[in-house]
C-alpha cells in the first residue's frame, strides 16, 4: 500500500491494506479471514485511533441507500454515510437530526464512535442520536443491537472501533426546522466568565472562540432555532458586552468566510447551520492538528480560568480555540458520560512535536477537574490516567473481550489507552 494519511497528513498508517467492499457479505468475509482488521472512517481523526496493524475497511462503496422511518422518527444508514450528505437527504424529506459537528464531511460511524459532538447545554454528542447498530463482529457474524433491546447498548455506540465494524447506523430524526446564526464579536471575559450560563443557555447552539489571550473573547458563533412560521425579528444588539458581526466571518481571523455555513441571521434550514463549515469546502484551517478535552460543568469557569493563565505558552501554537457545551448521556464511553460539560477544543499550528510537549501542562492544568479528552484529537494519556475518569470502563474491556476474543479489532489506541499495553 503505498503511504495512507489522514486527513490532517499528521498520522501515516501502518495497515498494510485498505479494503472497500461493495456489500456488507464482502464485509463479514473479510472480518472472519482477517487476523487484525479495523474500520476507517472519513479519516478526521488527528491520532491512530482508527489503525491496524494487519487492514482497513473502508464502507465508501457500501450502498449508500438512506432509509427513513418516518413513523418511527428514524433514518438508518450506512456507516460510511457522511453527514453532510445524508443531512442534505433528511432536509429534502422534511427531516433533521438533532445538531451536527463543525463539519459535515465526517462519517457517521466514525463520530459516533468517538463521541463526536457539535455544541449546545441541550444537545447530548452525535452518538446520543444512535438508536440501532448493525456490527460485524469478529468472527464474521451480523449482531443486531437495540437502545430499545439490548442491555450492553449504551457500551457499542462510542466504541471506539473495538466492537467490529459498524455496517448500519440507525439514528433519531425530528421533523425539519429552520436556524438563525448570528456572530458577536470581543465579548469582555468578565461579562462571559460572571454570566457563563445565561451565555450557553442563549442559543440552541453556542460556540466560543478565542486565542485565551487579552480580555475579550474574539467571537461568539450563535445557533437559534426559529419555531414553525417564526418570522425571525431583527438580531439583539449587543450580547454580553459583544458587537453584531457585519460580515460572515470564519472561525479564523483574517480568512474568507466562503467555506463557513451562512450567518448574518439569514433563516435556513438547520442542514446548511448547524455546522461551522460546508460540505464543499475544506472545514477549519485544513492544516492544523487538534486536542480537545471534556470538563464537567460546574467546572467551566475555573478550567476556562486555567486555559487563560497558560496562554503564554498555548497561543504560539494556536491557531484558535472553541468553547462549546454538550448536555450529559449514559454512553459509556462518552466524555459527557453522566455529566454535562464544556468542550475546550484547540485547533494548533501543524507543530507536533511542540504540541505533544505542551500537552501534559495544559492536562495537568484541568487534571483537577477530570478532564476526559476527546478520543480522535492529540492527547497524553495511558489507561492508568483514563479508568478513574470512566465508571463503566471496565464493562467496556469485557464487552471488548466477549465480541473481539481473538482481538482481531485491538491496535496501539486500544492498548495504550483502554486495555493497558
Ligand atoms: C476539521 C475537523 C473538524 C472537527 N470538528 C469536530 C467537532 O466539531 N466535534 C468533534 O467532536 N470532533 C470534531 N472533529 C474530530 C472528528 O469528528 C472525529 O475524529 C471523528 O471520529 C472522525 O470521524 P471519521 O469518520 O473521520 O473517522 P476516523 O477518524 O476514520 O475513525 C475514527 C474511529 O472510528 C472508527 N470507525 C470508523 N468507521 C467505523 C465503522 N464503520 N465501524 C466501527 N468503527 C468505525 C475507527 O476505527 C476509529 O476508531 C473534527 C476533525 C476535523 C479534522
């Protein structure tokens, strides 16, 4: 094979194959032949989550069929389904999914499968959406998992690709509705930090984004859903010391805004809002590396206290920061298991080696508040500092164990940091 990257180019893979069968049968044989195998997504991820040391399997030939159940609010697709696409789909139906992330070109069994979120105190990650799997297990077998049904399900969703390989996601669907997003801009941190809740609470979706430096907050990105027949009035003022925006802006200072969904509180439908960047365009910088960590919620203020206090050494590496809330679930293995709480994600210059050096201040600066980071970013941990901050994942090493014996689906990931090597 020659050399497979990731998206970001910053992770080469050492699987020796990547495979893309035409159906799921093709899938099962290849699972049962294979002595290490896992499932590639969209290759959003920034670390080795998604490698194997034997092959890949890419779903981007499976039959891309969208299937909805209107009657029971849900859409079943396949894994390899982008979001992007598939919210195009639910719109041109009437339909919506709860909320999305920053971006819609990532797959759908691979979000879920790291708890991949977007924002709002409301809206639990993308895998909370998750009613119905269809896994190929390792030896070959299709198992057929429920929310409704199936007492481990809360342990499959966010699975990390240990399971087997997600070949149908069903999802929970909602009749379509309209968003509003509306940028502020240099909001004081005094106003944010003392009225931290009345700022989250004040959209359906809210995201902050700073460099951690100076006293204002660079933007405000606000996501509102506007009721049926609404007739969206003109936008507030101010909010929270921050000025309406006059342009569309991106996310970074200084670049067009082309590639970021429509603001200005033009109405629309939520498939073109509720993520930052379109499905045409490269999301975010498109050269950068992510680390993102999870912090309970009443815990917000102090961490975001300590995040400004390493701003010295953060904000040369940084290309910007984002703030987001996600409301608690009982996925086992989501960073928002049995807590809401608030995303500190940071989007770094392509600088890793520094990166990863600067990793254990900023963890050992929100270790107080059992920060859990995000599965698909850059992080420094090992299994020994993540099992006290995951209840159920010692439920999860033995459900790993009764469906991958042979641990054709375990890699480095796995075993650095939820096995123990
Ligand atoms: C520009 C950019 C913006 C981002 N924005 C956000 C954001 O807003 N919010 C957020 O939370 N994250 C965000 N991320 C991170 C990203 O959402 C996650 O890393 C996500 O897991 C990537 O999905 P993927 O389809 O690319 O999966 P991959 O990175 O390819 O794989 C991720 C994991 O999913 C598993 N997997 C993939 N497909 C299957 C399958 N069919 N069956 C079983 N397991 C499978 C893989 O084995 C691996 O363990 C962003 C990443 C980028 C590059």
């Amino acid at each position: 094979m020659s050399e497979e990257r990731n998206w970001a180019g910053n992770y080469s893979y050492r699987a020796q194959t990547i495979h893309r069968p035409g159906t799921v049968e093709q899938v099962q044989e290849l699972v049962a032949g294979a002595a290490k195998i896992r499932a590639l997504g969209s290759r959003h991820s920034f670390n080795d989550i998604a490698d194997s040391a034997g092959a890949l399997i890419s779903l981007e030939n499976l039959n891309p069929a969208i299937s909805v159940d209107a009657a029971a609010s849900s859409v079943t697709v396949n894994g390899g389904m982008k979001y992007g696409t598939l919210a195009a789909e639910l719109q041109g139906q009437g339909f919506a999914l709860h909320n999305l992330a920053s971006l819609p070109h990532i797959s759908v069994a691979g979000a879920i499968a790291t708890a991949t979120h977007g924002s709002g105190d409301r809206n639990g990650n993308l895998a909370t959406a998750v009613s119905a799997l269809e896994i190929v297990t390792a030896s070959g077998e299709i198992l057929t998992v429920s929310r409704s049904s199936t007492p481990d399900f809360a342990g499959m969703v966010v699975g990390l690709g240990a399971l087997g390989i997600v070949t149908r996601v069903t999802l929970d669907i909602e009749p379509t509705f309209d968003v509003r997003q509306d940028v502020f801009e240099n909001l004081p941190w005094s106003q944010v930090l003392e009225n931290f809740d009345d700022v989250t609470s004040s959209a359906y979706s809210v995201s902050l984004f700073t460099d951690w430096r100076g006293d204002t907050v660079g933007q405000a990105w606000l996501k509102s859903r506007i009721a049926d027949g609404e007739v969206p009035l003109r936008g507030r003022p101010e909010f929270f010391g921050g000025t309406p925006a006059t342009e569309a802006r991106h996310i970074l200072p200084g670049v067009s805004a082309d590639s970021c969904t429509q603001q200005l509180g033009v109405p629309g439908p939520w498939s073109d809002r509720l993520a930052h960047f379109r499905m045409a365009f490269t999301p975010s910088s498109g050269e950068e590396l992510q680390s993102e960590y999870i912090v309970p919620r009443q815990h917000a203020v102090e961490a975001i206290e300590g995040m400004r206090a390493l701003s010295d050494q953060i904000s040369p590496l940084l290309q910007v920061a984002e703030i987001r809330t996600m409301a608690a679930d009982d996925l086992w293995l989501s960073p928002n298991y049995q807590q809401a709480g608030i995303g500190l994600h940071l989007t770094w210059k392509q600088e890793q080696k520094a990166v990863e050096k600067l990793l254990p201040l900023i963890q050992g600066k929100l270790a107080p508040f059992a920060a859990r980071p995000h599965w698909g970013k850059l992080f420094h941990a090992e299994a020994a500092a993540l099992e006290p901050l995951y209840a159920r994942l010692g439920d999860f090493q033995s459900l790993a164990e009764r469906l991958d014996p042979k641990h054709k689906f375990r890699n480095d990931f796995l075993a650095r940091n939820i096995f123990g090597a």
